[in-house]
C-alpha cells in the first residue's frame, strides 16, 4: 500500500539534508513524497530550536495540523531539535503528535511510525544510540535532480558557545568515515550533481577516519573531493574560528574547486562579550585569521553570524560589533536578537531590555546590508562562472550561482540545469545579480 509523506523542513541546511534521508528510508516504506499536508497520511516536521521564534512556529503548525487528523490514520511526527530538546513535554504539550525522533534516532523513524499505528500510543524515541544513524538510512531520493547537493560530513559540537542550544540538542562531535563520504559523494556526481556543499555543525573541526587508518581534516577531505572527476564546485559550511587550521586555509589557496565563499561566524567583536559568551577567541584574533585566510584566496567572499543584545552587553560593546564587521568587510551575514534558550548558560543572566535589542539589530543589519550591497555591486562588469540551478520568475529565466553563493539571475534554458555558463555580470541588487551569457 502506498502512504503519503509530506515533509515540512525548519531551520539550517542540516535539517535539510536530515529531511531527504528521511524521505528515502520512508519511500524504501512505501512512502511516496507530496507537497501538501491535506492528501498526507504521515506529515513530518523537522524542526528548529536555535531561537524560540523558531522553536514556537512547530507549535502553531501543530495548531494548524491537527485538523487533519480528523480523517482516519493520519501520523504526525516531530524530528529535529524542537524532538531532541523537549521530548516526552512536546507529547504533553501536543497531543496530536504520534512520533517523536530526536536527530540521532532517524534511521529508527520507520519503526516508530509503524508502532505508532499498531498500538494507537505516541512513540518517542531521543536517544544517543551507539549506531550510525547514516547506515541505516538509505541515500538521498534518486528522483531529486538538482546540480548542487548538501552532504554532512560531520554533525554535533562540543564548543558550547553559552547562548546555543546546538551541543545539547545534537550531540557531541563524530565525523562520518572518509571513505563513505567518498562513496556517497561520488553517487551524487553519478546522479548529475556538480556542486557539493560539506555540512556539519562544526565541520571544519571535521576529524574523520581516513582509508589509511590515520584522521583527515576538512582540508585533506576537500583534496580528495577535488579528486572527484564531474565534481566542479566544492563549499563547506559551518566554520568556527578555532578550527581554521592551515592546510584548509592553504585549499583556498590550491583547490580550484573550492569556491571562494566562507561562513564563518564571530557573534561579537567586544572581547568582553566573547569571553562571556565562550567562544574562546578574541576580535582580534579572528581579524589576523581573516586576514591569513584572505593571504591564501584575495577575492574570498565572507559570511558571518551575529547576535546582538547577549547578557551584558554594553552600547561600547556593541559599537566594537559594528568596527569589526567595518574592518572586516562582508559580503552576506545573518544577525540576530539574542534569545535565551532553556538549558543554556546565559539563559538565567539578566536580559538587555528588547527595545536596546531591536536598535542594535537595525543598526547591525543597516551596516552589512550596505556592505552587500557595495559587494554585489563590485561584480558589475565582472565575467563570472555561473552554475544554472533551477527556473526564475519569469518564462526563459533561470537562477544560478555565482562562486561567491550569489544568486544570478540569466536567459537561459531549463535544458541548461547544471551547467556552468560564463556570465557578464549586468545588474547588481541588495540581494542578487543580473547577468547574460558572456
Ligand atoms: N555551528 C554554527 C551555527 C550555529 S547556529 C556556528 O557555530 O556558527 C547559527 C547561528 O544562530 C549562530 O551562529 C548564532 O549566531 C545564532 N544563534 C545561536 N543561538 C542563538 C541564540 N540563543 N540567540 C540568538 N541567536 C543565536
Ligand atoms: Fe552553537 Fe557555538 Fe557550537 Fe556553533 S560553535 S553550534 S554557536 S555551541
Ligand atoms: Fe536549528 Fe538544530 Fe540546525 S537548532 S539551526 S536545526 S542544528
């Protein structure tokens, strides 16, 4: 009997990736995908912690959901960090809820669907299993035929930044063996995938076994990725500071394959900030690091993530916010109010009052939104490699990346999907290029 699936993804491109393994190990089920929650017989969540907006909008969804349950042998389940952190709560809180499947229990989501049914109890499962979930979930859908793919190479973090949720709600860092990387990488080229972007939480803390019996770091990995004949562009995402060792810094400068984009987040230029906040580097500390990163690959675009309004934080403190992101120039970043999250070690510390939050957000995101701006605006002109992506707005246009994750916005054909088109880059916007084949 064929069930259907409808999948609703929260959060960063983990849960992405999370969501399309899912997807397979339930379609190896019967599970046939669709893309709306009426016709689903399971509807899948997979959720978001970070900051309790995020964290709330699984419960409204829920709000919403749970009419549709009305029609006989509907399934809810709740996976992700929302599952991971409140558990057996989120069953009391949401009775409509059938499953709950924290992060690391994935592969057993099958089995609880089906318990669930049997014996008409919620199942709830968010363990830390000695198992790799990943060989027991088959690989991504092979109906799926975009050119750029997401492949976690590592996952959890043992950082305990003390504003995150991530180290409790994900675990402690374990990096995926070097040869399946290898293997599940090179199932994707086979599929048409052209660009791939490494995952993890902390991936460039990336310490996987390497075929040899010695440990790989993200450097050697993205080597032997380059090794991959079709594999055209390589990204890696998310980076912290302490983790750039110098043989990744020296494939910036080596790889033609890896592009020249960099996520990597400081939160916080005042020193004081940073220590309160654990990240265990200073302002500038991570300036000389962009500045040896910058040695290696001068055009490299940098991304960032930022919170304002952390306990404590003063307006001193925040103006030194605002002098690093001068000094170091972005070319895209996120930035955020802080928000306290249950567990972690700010979350009891008194709270910068809201309206002081929302300020220093504006004037963040006035700042780096100029900065993006005048980065788009120095491609004009430019010849840039575009990879073709997916259908644009309007009939005959297409949507494509520039090597600096910018979105380019060209004349093309559907037939074009996955190929990379020299560009000239005409028009530049606050969040995307215009551009014709050169
Ligand atoms: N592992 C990555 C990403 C962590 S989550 C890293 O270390 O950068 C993504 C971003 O969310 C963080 O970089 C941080 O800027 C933001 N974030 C995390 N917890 C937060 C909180 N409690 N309040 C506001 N923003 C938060
Ligand atoms: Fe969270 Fe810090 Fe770990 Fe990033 S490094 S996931 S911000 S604890
Ligand atoms: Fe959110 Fe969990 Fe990712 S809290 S950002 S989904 S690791």
């Amino acid at each position: 009997m064929t069930r259907k699936l409808y999948v609703k993804t929260y959060g960063c491109q983990m849960n992405v990736y999370d969501s399309e393994r899912m997807e397979s190990a339930l379609a190896a089920e019967g599970y046939a995908t669709t893309e709306t929650p009426e016709d689903a017989d399971l509807i899948l969540l997979n959720t978001c912690h970070i900051r309790e907006k995020a964290a709330e909008k699984v419960y409204s969804e829920l709000g919403r959901l749970k009419a549709l349950k009305a029609r006989a042998g509907v399934q809810i389940a709740v996976a992700g960090c929302v599952a991971q952190a409140e558990g057996a709560e989120m069953l009391a809180r949401a009775p409509a809820v059938d499953v709950v499947v924290g992060p690391q229990a994935y592969h057993r989501l099958p089995k609880l669907a089906e318990a669930a049914r049997r014996t008409g109890r919620a199942q709830l499962d968010t363990e830390f299993p000695e198992e790799d979930k990943f060989d027991h979930l088959p690989a991504a859908p092979k109906t799926r035929r975009a050119p750029a793919a997401f492949l976690t190479v590592q996952e959890g973090c043992d950082k305990f930044c003390a504003f995150c949720v991530v180290p409790y709600t994900r675990g402690a860092e374990v990096s995926r063996p070097v040869e399946r990387l290898l293997r599940e990488a090179r199932d994707l080229v086979a599929r048409g995938v052209v660009e791939i972007t490494l995952l993890g939480q902390n991936v460039n803390a990336f310490h996987g076994a390497g075929p040899d019996g010695t440990e790989w770091g993200l450097g050697r990995l993205i080597r032997a990725f380059a090794g991959i004949e079709g594999l055209a562009r390589i990204r890696y995402t998310t980076s912290h500071p302490n983790d750039m060792d110098d043989d990744l810094i020296a494939a910036h400068r080596e790889i033609g394959q890896l592009m020249p984009y960099l996520h990597l987040p400081v939160q916080a230029g005042s020193d004081r900030v940073l220590k309160a906040m654990n990240r265990k580097h200073s302002a500038a500390g991570y300036l000389r690091l962009i500045e040896r990163i910058r040695a290696a690959r001068p055009d490299i675009a940098l991304s960032g993530d930022f919170i304002v309004g952390f306990p404590g934080e003063t307006e001193a403190d925040f103006r030194e916010t605002l002098a690093l992101v001068r000094e170091t120039g972005y070319a895209q970043a996120y930035s955020f109010k802080y928000s306290p999250r249950p567990g972690t070690p700010a979350a009891g510390a008194e709270q910068v009052p809201e309206d002081e939050k929302a300020d220093r957000l504006a004037r963040l995101q006035a700042l780096l939104s100029e900065q993006q701006a005048a980065f788009n605006a120095a491609q004009l002109g430019r010849r840039l490699p575009v990879l073709v992506e997916k259908p644009g707005r309007h009939a005959g246009q297409m949507v494509g990346r520039s090597p600096y994750l910018q979105a380019v916005h060209l004349e093309a054909a559907a037939e074009e999907t996955g190929q990379i088109l020299e560009v000239e880059i005409t028009g530049a916007g606050p969040n995307s290029l215009a551009g014709r084949r050169a």
